[in-house]
C-alpha cells in the first residue's frame, strides 16, 4: 500500500509493519492511522517520527476488490514419493463356474521314447525231471479228398520235327531154284494122258534190307498253363485223446503270496478273502468270518521265528492271529473236481499252538457258515509247536468213506479252541501228465 508523500515498507516474515512518515507530512500522522492501522494476530505496530496514538477502532471491511486475472500456471512440481501399499481387500466370493469350452483338438501325437535298455537276464530255472510219456492217441480218420481240380487248358501243338531220311532199300531176295522135271512117261498107247507133275517147292525169300536210320525227334510245345487249385477237402475227425499216465505232484501253499497281491504289500491286513493259485491248475479262495459269519479281515504274518508262527491270521486280535471269536474258511471246491485217488490226500498245518491251547476243525458245503460240522479237535500239552493232518472227509480210508461219503466237504473252517492259532501251511496233491 502506498500514499502521497509516505513511503512504507511491509516485512511478512515477522508480521512486524514499519511506516516511515515526513516531517512535513507530520499533521497527516493522525489521519494516515486509520487508514493504515490494521491488527493482524494482535502483532505490534511501530511508527517512526510520529508519537503513538491511540488505537482506532476497527475499521469495516473493505469491499472485495474484483479477482485478479488468474496467474501463469506454476512448474509441475516434483513427484511426491510413492504412498504405502494399502492392504489387500478381503477376497471377492467365488464366481459361478464358467461352461466348459469346446475340446480344443487332439495335439499331434509325441515322439516315441527311446527304448529302454533291457534288463539282466534272469538265472536259469533249474530243469524239471520228465514226465514219461503218454501212450499214443489213435488216429484220426482221413478227411475226404478234396475234389480234383480243374483240367488246365491245352498247351499249343509243337511243330512238326523234321522228317528223317529214307532207310536203305533191301537187297532184293535170290531166286529159289527151279524144281526137277518129272521123268518123261513111256509113250504108252495112246492112252490116257497121265497126271501132271507135282509142282516144285517155292525157293526160300531173300532177307530183309536193313531199315533205315530214324530222323530227330521235334521240338516240344509249349507248355498249357496250370488249372485252378481244387476246393481243400473237409478236415477229418479229430482222433481220440491218447490215454495219459499223470505222475502225481504235491504243492504246498504258505498263504504268504495270493494271487494279484506283490511284495510288500503281501504282508498285514488283507481284506475279507484272498485267492490263491497254481497256474493253469486250480485256485483256492480263503474267507475270514466272525463267529456270527460277517466278513472280516484278513492278516498275513510274516518274519516270525519258528516258521509255523507265520501264515494267515485275523486283523483284529491282538497277536493277528486265529481267536475264539474269528475263523478262516477254506474254498477247496476247485481242488474236488481234479483230486485223484492215486495221489497223497490233502494235508492243512496249523501253527502257533501255545501250551494249553487249541483249535477245531470244521466242515460246510455252505460259504459263510463255517462252524456246521465238527471234524477234528486238538488241545497242545506240550510246548509251542505245530499241528498237520489229513484233511477230514478227504482221506481215502473205508472210515472216512463211511463216515462222510465220496464227496467230501467243499468248505474247511479253522477256528481256535483256546488262545489263537495261526493257518501255516496247506499241501494238495495233484496228477499231471
């Protein structure tokens, strides 16, 4: 702000106004206060050449002064530094699924991995002893011949070969010789005439000439192509099977490798049944029950010591083994329909009989009711041993065949008297050629 004859000078950094005021200009002192006088925060205001009058009443506002034309815009500052990372957002719900797209096309197909390398031969197997050989089966009847085929076509003729020359003419044969004249008879009377002469014998014929030499022989034709082959001839009747003499052979079953069951999982709980085999032969099928007949599981033992400790067992007893409460079933149904009379009877092992305890045998021609028919009972006296025995109802005895007929039981239950007991081994014996 400035006035006629003053000169005034505004420092804002310590909200301290100074005026300066002539001399001459002294009687205006008063009359520039009101003018000038402003509070600003209650700061003080200092006058030079002039005494300090007392403070004016606040003057009213004075009217707002028209805006100013807007200024230049200032440079862009610099960037502020980068504010903090806000925290994440609670996660959206799940949108719905999308449909599925359309199967994209089948990529080509890859590469064919490099072979690999093969692996070491396994040890030779050592040779079984021969079998003795079966009588020969009588032969069967010839089939019908089959019809003849057709003729082929005729070949084309040959050409004629050349002719040979002509044989030698005969020397032609010598005259025979001429026979002798009758004698002249005497002129007798003028009689009679007489007979005439016998005529002379024919001379012999001369020989034959030689004949002559034969021409060559001509070439061959061609030969006619060959005829279609004939239509085989039905096949004969197959010949009776030659009889075989079987040589018997016993096989006897651990219960520790079931058919479809590899190491290490052929050890611990096995499920409700198991199947085992001999190739190409017979299966045997081994169930676990409760003494209620419901399905329980099976428990292979094995890394005992002595060896009848381990065999098949029932996952809930204690020791995995064969209790009062539980029993294993045997289906031998395959092995009725091959056994032989000439072979060994089937013999079942049961191991882990501790002192005082014992098991029972069973026989069932009904799956899942085992403990139908008591076969055999045996209590151990002694210490921990192993029991094996002819199966009953399969001995081949008069006692047996009494006792229970020619068919013995399909099914063979194993359950413990007392204690628990392990099922060790199973033997069957069977005839192959």
């Amino acid at each position: 702000m400035s006035s006629s004859g003053s000169e005034t000078n505004s420092t804002s950094s310590d909200s301290i106004k100074v005026y300066k005021i002539n001399k001459n200009r002294k009687k205006k002192c008063k009359q520039l206060i009101p003018n000038i006088l402003k509070h600003h925060n209650n700061d003080d205001v200092y006058y030079r050449n002039c005494k300090d009058g007392k403070y004016g009443k606040d003057g009213k506002d004075g009217k707002d002064g028209e805006n100013g034309q807007n200024g230049k815009d200032g440079k862009d500052g610099k960037d502020g530094e980068n504010g903090q990372n806000g925290k994440d957002g609670k996660d959206g719900e799940n949108g719905q699924n999308g449909k599925d797209g359309k199967d994209g096309k089948d990529g080509e197909n890859g590469q064919n991995g490099k072979d690999g390398e093969n692996g070491q031969n396994g040890k030779d197997g050592k040779d079984g002893t021969d079998g003795e050989n079966g009588k020969d089966g009588i032969n069967g009847k010839d089939g019908k011949d089959g019809e003849n085929g057709k003729d082929g076509k005729d070949g084309e003729n040959g050409k004629d070969g050349i002719n040979g020359k002509d044989g030698i003419n005969g020397k032609d044969g010598e005259n025979g010789k001429d026979g002798i004249n009758g004698t002249d008879g005497k002129d007798g009377i003028n009689g009679i005439n007489g007979k005439d002469g016998e005529n002379g014998q024919n001379g012999t014929d001369g020989k034959d000439g030689e004949n002559g030499i034969n021409g060559k022989d001509g070439i061959n034709g061609i030969n006619g192509k060959d005829g279609e082959n004939g239509q085989d001839g039905k096949d004969g009747e197959n010949g009776q099977d030659g009889i075989c003499e079987c040589k018997c052979n016993d096989y006897i079953f651990d219960f520790l490798n079931p058919l479809g069951v590899t190491y290490p999982n052929n050890t611990g709980n096995q499920g409700t049944k198991l199947i085992y085999t001999i190739q190409n032969k017979l299966n045997i099928m081994v169930y676990g029950f409760d003494i209620n007949n419901n399905p329980t599981n099976l428990f292979i033992r094995t890394n005992k010591t002595p060896l009848h400790e381990n065999g098949l067992g029932i996952t809930n007893d204690t020791d995995n083994e064969i209790n009062t409460t539980n029993y294993i079933q045997i289906d031998l149904g395959d092995y009725v329909r091959i056994k032989s009379l000439k072979c060994n009877e089937p013999k079942i092992k049961i191991g882990s009989i501790q002192l005082n305890e014992s098991f029972k045998i069973y026989g069932s021609n009904t799956l899942g009711d085992g403990l139908n028919t008591l076969l055999y009972t045996f209590t151990n006296t002694s210490i921990n041993e192993s029991q094996e025995l002819v199966i009953p109802s399969y001995n081949n005895n008069v006692n047996d065949l009494y006792q229970y007929g020619v068919i013995p039981f399909r099914y063979i239950s194993v359950i413990a008297g007392s204690g628990n007991i392990t099922l060790n081994t199973l033997t069957l014996s069977y005839c192959e050629c």
